[in-house]
C-alpha cells in the first residue's frame, strides 16, 4: 500500500470536486483538511527547494491563501499513477490536473502532488499527524 499527499494551491479550491473526481479514480481519499500554510509548516514541506532563486517566490504564494490536503491511500504504484493525474512541472500535458485547471504559470500550478512513496508518507505524517507542532489552523 501507499500514500500520497496531495494539495489544492492558493486560487484554485473552486475545482476541488473535479480534482476529488480524478483522484478517486485512481485511490481512496482517506483525510481531508483545509488550512493556511505558514513559513514554518513550507520549510519543512519544500525543504529540497530551500535557497533555490523560485523559493521565497513559492512560500509567498503558498501562504497567499487557503489550501485544501488530501492523504490518498491505494495500491503499490499510486503515488506515480497520482502524479501522472497531475502533469509535469513544467510542461503539463492536455488531460492532466495541471494542464486542464491551471493558468500556464510554473508557480501557481493548481496542484502538489507527493514525488514518491517515502515523502508520500513524510508529508502525510507531517500535515495530519504533526500538523499542531506548526501552529496552523485547520478552517
Ligand atoms: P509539487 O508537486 O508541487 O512538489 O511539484 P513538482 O514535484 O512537480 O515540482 P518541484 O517539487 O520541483 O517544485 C515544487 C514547486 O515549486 C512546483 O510545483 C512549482 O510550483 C515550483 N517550482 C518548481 N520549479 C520552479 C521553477 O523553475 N520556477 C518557478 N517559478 N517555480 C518552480
Ligand atoms: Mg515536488
């Protein structure tokens, strides 16, 4: 089994139920959460990211408003099927999450999506389970 942790960006919660439609074709959405994100909380989440020029760009659009995560759980092979649902960074594909609901920006590209079954497990641990130890709400 795995799990991946996936979440709605800032500007684009008016397409949850789509995106719940697409992600429970592929595994069973087990918790839910709406929250805003805070330095504290992205440092750890984008922790590979951290001192890259696009970062502090990032954290600021992520904090920009609320966020809705989602831990999917499935079979061997889910996180990979999940990001495949959402589409490349930087070039998304027609029929992808980030393709059909997106803007064209690499920033605000509708959606995150867990890379593997180990940060699938970390983030989804991070954001529900340890979730109080970085002081945000859940709305
Ligand atoms: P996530 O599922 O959000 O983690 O996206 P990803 O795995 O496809 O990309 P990655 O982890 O490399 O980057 C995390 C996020 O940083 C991306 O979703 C983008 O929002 C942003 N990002 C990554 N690379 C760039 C870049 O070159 N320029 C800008 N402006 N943003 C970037
Ligand atoms: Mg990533």
């Amino acid at each position: 089994m795995e799990k991946s942790f996936v979440m709605i960006k800032p500007g684009f919660l008016e397409f949850e139920p789509q995106i719940v439609e697409r992600l429970s074709k592929i595994g069973k959405i087990t918790k839910r959460q709406k929250m805003k994100l805070n330095n504290e909380i992205l440092a750890a989440h984008y922790h590979e990211h951290i001192g890259k020029p696009f970062y502090e760009g990032l954290c600021k659009y992520m904090k920009s408003g609320e966020v809705v995560g989602f831990q999917v759980e499935g079979e061997d092979g889910l996180v990979e099927k999940i990001r495949e649902a959402v589409g490349s960074t930087k070039n998304p594909e027609k029929g992808t999450i980030r393709h059909d609901f997106g803007i064209g920006e690499i920033t605000r590209n509708v959606i995150h999506a867990s890379d593997s079954p180990k940060s699938g497990q970390e983030e989804c641990n991070r954001m529900f389970e340890q979730i109080n130890q970085f002081g945000i709400e859940i709305l």
